[in-house]
C-alpha cells in the first residue's frame, strides 16, 4: 500500500529531533509552554496595533487618523494579475449595495453620499446608476480610494465623482450640500463610540427633510447571545453596536431611527448577522 502520510515540514522535523533527545517526561509540560509562546506570537500584531494606538493618543493624534495610516499601511500589490482578480471580485460585491438602496426609493436622479467608500466597489455602481454629479463619497483612507481608482478608474472617472479624503466626522466637508441619500456600510463597526456618535450627530449637516440615511451595524447579541452590552469591543479596530446604542443617539441628536434589518434577507452579500438601520430627521415642532 503507498504511503499517504504527509510529508513534515521543517519546523516539525526540528521539533521531533529535539523531542528525541529529551525525556519522556518533559515531553508534555514543555508541548504546553511550545503552544502558549505560540499562542502569544498569534497575538503580537494585534498587540501592536493597541500600542500604536496608545502613541497616537499620546501623541494628540485621532483614531481617525491612526486606523487610516494603519489601512494605507497594508499596501496592496499593484501587479496587473493581482488587479484582475481583485477587479473581478469587487465589481460583483457591491451590485447589491445599489439594489438595496434602490428598494428604499433611490432614482437616477437622486442625490447620494457614501460615508466610507474604501476601495470604492459600491461607488462604481452608485456612480454608473446616478445620473452625473450625483455621487459623492468619502473616506479616511486615501490608499484605499487610490487603489479603488486603480481597479475602476476606466469606469468611474468619466462619470465625475467627488471623492474626498478625511480625518474627522464633521461633515463640514461636504460645504453645505444636503443629499437625498446617505449610505454607510460596515463603518461603524470600525469606530470608537466618540466616532460613532460624531457621526451620528453632524450627518444631519448633510440631510434635508425628506433625507434618508442608511448604515450597516453588528448587533452584539447575534454574536455573543448572553451579552446585554449595547457596544461590544472585539480588538483594537472592531466594536459590535447594538439598535439600543444607536436609539439613544438618534434621541439625542433629534433623529428618528428604524429597524429595516429584514430588508438585507433579498441580498445574500450581507453577513447574516448585519443589522441596516434607516434615519430621518425628526420633525420640527411647530
């Protein structure tokens, strides 16, 4: 019969020649002191992504700015290979971004924002869909949008869109403009709650009476079913957020909040444990 058995690496060679040579005994105790330097070595970039961040803190610099150097940070190769393949898995993801936002009322004509854009693969599609200078999008990255451009610039340049990086959640950037539509999708689940609430709190800036912002959120019960936390943190960069959280934060800053989560049941690109709120202003009194 052949031999099926897997050819060891190098590392395992090593690690049987050392075994031979000691005891029996010590074979066990030193097996878990192996898996917990092991262990500890998984941890060490996530580890040294919270002592960035502490510098930064330290330093007078937001976390805005560190999670954006952090992104542009992890250069992506621009091989043309690599950009086709890479291509041809975006431009298929965020299709159902466009079709979600079409089902809440989007037109040709209407006005929208997108709130963290990355590398633009529902841009492409808002952009291709809205009529010209209807688009506009933002992100902390700019390593992020430069590669978006790169993957989709052919397609997206022609229709004109603004494309801003930034460091804050003012939305002063965006001069006044009011929009008809506001998207953002798996953002906050990468924001502090000092970032959420900015947010949360200024996008009104951009929001006229009949304006409807959407935004992606994790629900931390779907995920860990005995938490009754309304904000979860998952490591240096994740943070689960509850309807609860963001109810208190539409009360506060005079929005009216919706639950729309089983609108994501028709898109199956969505993780099954997405929630999708919908905010308006809230009425003036009279």
């Amino acid at each position: 019969m052949a031999n099926t058995a897997k050819p060891s690496t190098s590392a395992q060679r090593i690690a049987d020649a050392v075994k031979s040579l000691l005891p029996a005994g010590l074979h066990q105790p030193l097996r878990r002191v192996w898996r917990r330097i092991y262990s500890l070595a998984q941890d060490v970039p996530e580890r040294w992504l919270y002592v960035r961040l502490w510098l930064y803190r330290l330093s007078g610099r937001s976390y805005l700015r560190w999670y954006a150097d952090t992104l542009d940070g992890w250069v992506e190769s621009r091989d043309p290979a690599f950009l086709a393949r890479k291509r041809a898995v975006l431009e298929t993801s965020g299709v159902e971004d466009l079709e979600l936002l079409k089902s809440f009322g989007m037109r040709r004509d209407s006005t929208l924002h997108e709130f963290g854009c990355g590398q633009l693969r529902s841009a492409l599609h808002f952009a291709e869909f809205l009529d010209p200078g209807k688009f506009s999008a933002n992100d902390a990255s700019k390593g992020r949008i430069d590669l978006g451009l790169d993957l989709f610039g052919d397609r997206l340049n022609p229709r004109n869109p603004k494309l801003i990086v930034n460091f804050d959640n003012s939305f002063d950037w965006l001069g006044g403009r009011k929009f008809d539509f506001l998207w953002c999708h798996a953002v906050f689940g990468h924001m502090p709650a000092e970032d959420v609430e900015a947010t949360i709190g200024n996008v009104r800036k951009a929001m006229h009476a009949g304006s409807i912002f959407l935004f992606t959120h994790d629900e931390p019960r779907l995920q860990i079913p005995d938490t009754a936390d309304e904000i979860v943190r998952v490591d240096a960069r994740n943070w689960l957020q509850s309807f609860a959280y963001f109810q208190k934060l539409a009360d506060k800053y005079g929005m009216v909040i919706e639950d729309v989560s089983s609108a994501l049941k028709s898109y199956p690109s969505f993780r099954s444990h997405m929630c999708l709120a919908k905010m308006t202003l809230a009425a003036s009194p009279r």
